[in-house]
C-alpha cells in the first residue's frame, strides 16, 4: 500500500466537455484538499492526477487521449504518480482502455454512485479516518458555481451516447443538494448552476420538482443566483414556469435545445416532439416569463439531412430568435442507434458549411436582439475581469463588460447598457452602484 504524506500530495485535476465534468472535477478537488492536498497548476508536478474525461464529440476525446498519452511520459519517470481516469469515457470501453493505459491507476466510473469521499479514499487508499476537517479546506474561488442534481438520462436520442455512458436517471436528494450549495456559499458563491441531462426532470423520481428545488435553495442566505440547464422540451411544464417567474433567485434563462427545425429530422432523433409544438412551448414561456433568455443546440449534418431540411433549421432560427445557439456537426458515437442504423453520409465540407451558416444566421439576430438592449438598465453579477474590465452576466445570461475601480468581483450591481454586439455588451456602471 503507497503511503503519502499528507500535507505534501499536490494534486492536478483536469476536465473537459460539459459542465457536469466541470461540476464533478470541482467536488474531487475539494475532496482532495480535505485530505490535505494541494493543487498544482502542472501535471509534471503532480502526485494525484484526475482526468474528468468527455466522449459527446470526437475532438473533446482527441484530447482527452492526448493527455493520457502525455501523462505516460511523465510516469514514466516517476512511477510514484498516482492516475485515475473519470468521466464519461470510462464506461464499456473499460478494458480497453485498461489495455491502451496500463499506467492509469483507477478508473471511475460516472455510474458508480459510491459518494466521492469514499471513490477518493478508495483511489488514494486512504482510510476515511485520514480526513480532515471540511472547514480547513483552502477555497477554490468561484463566484458562480455548477450543481449536480441530477445523474444519467431515460431518454434515447439516437444520437446520444450518454445514456450509455451516465446510466440512467436519478435525482440527488434536496437535502443533499441544499447543503451543498451552503457549503459553497460560505465560501463565497454566489449564483449555483443546477445541472442535469434532462434538469427540468429533476425529482419525478423521489417525489420532487425542480421548481420545488428552486424555491428550497433560494432559502440559502447570500445566494443570489440560480441558474439550471439543460432542459428537455417535453418536460418543462407551466409550474416550472411560474417558479422562474416568480422566484426573484432565479434567472430568467432557459437552454432548450431543439437540435434541428425539421420534422423527419426530430422523428430520426427521436427527440418526441416536433418544430411546432416546441414553438408553441416556447411562445408559452416568452408570455410566462417577461424577458426570457432563451439559448438552444443544433445539431447540423445529422444523418440523411437534405439541403432542404436544414434550410428548415435556419427558418426556425428566424423565427424563433434564440439569444445563443450552441451548433455542433453531428459525429456518430459507438453504440449509438444512429451510428448503427444510417450512414454519416453529410460530408464533413458540408456540414462546416452548415455550421457556418447558422452562426452567420444566429450572429445577425444576436447582434439584433442585443443593440436592442441599448439603454437598458441590467442587474448582473461580477464574475471577474478582463483586460482591465469588470465582465459578468445579466439575469438573461448575456455577457456584460464594464469599466471601475471599485472592487466589484463578486457583486451584483445594475449597469446601463451602451453598446450591444452579436457576442456581448457593454455599459456602465450605475450611479448608486458607484
Ligand atoms: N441532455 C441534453 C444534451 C447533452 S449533450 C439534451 O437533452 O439535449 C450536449 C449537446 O451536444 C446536445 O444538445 C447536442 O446538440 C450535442 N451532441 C450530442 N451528441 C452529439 C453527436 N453525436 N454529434 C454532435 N453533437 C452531439
């Protein structure tokens, strides 16, 4: 058995693709400094490395071996280094992947719900009586911070290799929840981001809602944001909409990803709703929540999409003016129906084409919708700085820039927008807030 001495082990937690990861390598790394760690910034100078691994697209899993690969070279020269590869390539790819990185000392699996504290004790081979007090963790700065609540998915868009990968769907009890998100704001959070595959699905399994969540966390004394994506059409229903209306906590910005603005598309997904009806959900929140802020994902080139089809997608686009369009070329994933059914027949050409063309699209109408918010007065968050300038996010999830001296980070000030662009805003800094 290794032996380590505690107030010396410095760890490297790495993590790539969504915000679970970001979410899950953020708990990891506070587990590991409760065992009396420290991070480090270079894996070269490492004892612990964690590897929060994503496989939703071919370039994030590029890179995820690339730094297996370079983390070979590194153990090769000190074989003390301790790896543990986590995320969503660790699945039914296990053993061959135990094949390719012999050097990795654990995998862990997202399915495994053993609590992180014991995956940890189990990956250091520590006894959980080695921990140290919680309150003796060093912060990790992190005015706005991503929440799991909700783990693995139902549903089976032929698509989507994370029902295979997250097993399937189970909500974190509020209670568990909740204490997290204090934890968090002692140390200083101010806006936590609930996530889930499907989040507006969250407690159907233990008798909850996600609107009743919302309403228990804004409880939290010093919170003042809550955010929570990503939420799946058919599941969003009038009660959580007039928990966004009417919870002054929570933000009034929804990510409701259509994935393409045609009908045989949809049904190919099988995503269980077609362009209308989700138009209609979406006309049904815009006169429930004044101001929504409404993002989406597309996926273009998806297998068999005709011109025709996904000129259906840029009429959508047009009609449906979402605030941020997250596009993607579709890349079948092993397992999936869609890599097994049809054939990836949009040439990669092509589907660049696409992508371009809905960002062209979406820029146009972003850049429309934000000039439109000239004048307005914005309540945002200070998430921090850049290039001199404080930056943060209005309530509808835009980006926000301005120019103090104060010391602002963490604070919610209200800005008076100046200029709008495709991509952010700018403003300044309201009289009172000075
Ligand atoms: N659970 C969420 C999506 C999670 S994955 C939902 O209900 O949609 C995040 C995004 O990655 C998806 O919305 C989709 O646009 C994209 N994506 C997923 N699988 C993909 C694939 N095989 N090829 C390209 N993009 C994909």
């Amino acid at each position: 058995m290794p032996t380590y001495n505690l107030s010396l082990m410095r760890y490297h937690v790495w993590s790539i693709g969504c915000q679970m990861n970001t979410a899950d390598a953020r708990r990891m790394s506070d587990e590991l400094q409760e065992y009396g760690g420290e991070r480090c910034e270079r894996i070269e100078d490492a004892d612990v490395v964690v590897l929060y691994s994503c496989v939703v697209r071919e370039a994030a899993q590029n890179k995820v071996h690339n730094e297996l690969e370079q983390i070979r070279q590194i153990k090769r020269r000190r074989p003390s280094m301790r790896v543990a590869l986590a995320g969503c390539m660790v699945e039914d790819d296990r053993e061959i992947l135990a094949k390719r990185y012999g050097f990795v000392d654990r995998f862990l699996s997202p399915k495994l719900d053993l609590p992180l504290p014991h995956q940890v004790a189990d990956f250091l081979d520590l006894d959980e009586r080695y921990r140290l007090d919680p309150d003796d963790g060093e912060r990790i700065t992190g005015v706005s911070q991503p929440v799991t609540i909700s783990q693995g998915c139902n549903r089976r868009c032929t698509y989507c290799i994370i029902p295979f990968r997250r097993g399937d769907e189970r909500s974190r009890r509020p209670d568990v929840i909740r204490r997290e998100v204090e934890h968090l704001v002692a140390r200083g959070t101010k806006e936590v981001v609930l996530l889930g595959q499907i989040v507006d699905r969250y407690g159907r399994d233990i008798g909850n809602t996600l609107g009743e969540l919302c309403a228990d966390i804004s409880e939290v004394d010093g919170l003042e944001r809550i955010r929570f994506l990503t939420s799946y059409p058919l599941d969003f229903d009038r009660p959580l909409m007039e928990a966004v209306a009417s919870l002054p906590k929570v933000c009034e910005d929804v990510n409701l990803p259509i994935q393409a603005g045609d009908d045989q598309m949809l049904r190919r997904m099988a995503r269980g709703y077609g362009v209308e009806s989700y138009e209609r959900l979406i006309e049904e929140m815009r006169s429930v929540i004044p101001y929504l802020g409404l993002s989406t994902d597309i996926i273009v080139g998806f297998c068999g999409e005709t011109e025709g089809q996904f000129d259906n997608t840029l009429a959508l686009l047009e009609r449906a003016r979402f605030d941020i369009v997250h596009v993607a070329m579709y890349s079948p994933r092993p397992g999936t129906a869609s890599a097994r059914l049809w054939e990836d027949d949009v040439p990669t050409e092509e589907k660049k084409r696409r992508i371009h063309e809905v960002e062209r699209v979406q820029a146009r109408i972003a850049g429309e919708i934000n000039a439109g918010l000239v004048g307005t007065r914005q309540e945002m968050l200070v998430e921090g700085r850049r290039k001199g300038k404080w930056y943060g996010r209005t309530r509808h999830n835009k980006l926000l820039f301005f120019e103090s001296a104060g010391e602002l980070g963490g604070r919610v000030v209200n800005v008076d927008v100046t200029r709008g662009t495709s991509w952010s805003l700018q403003g300044s800094l309201c009289e009172e807030d000075v």
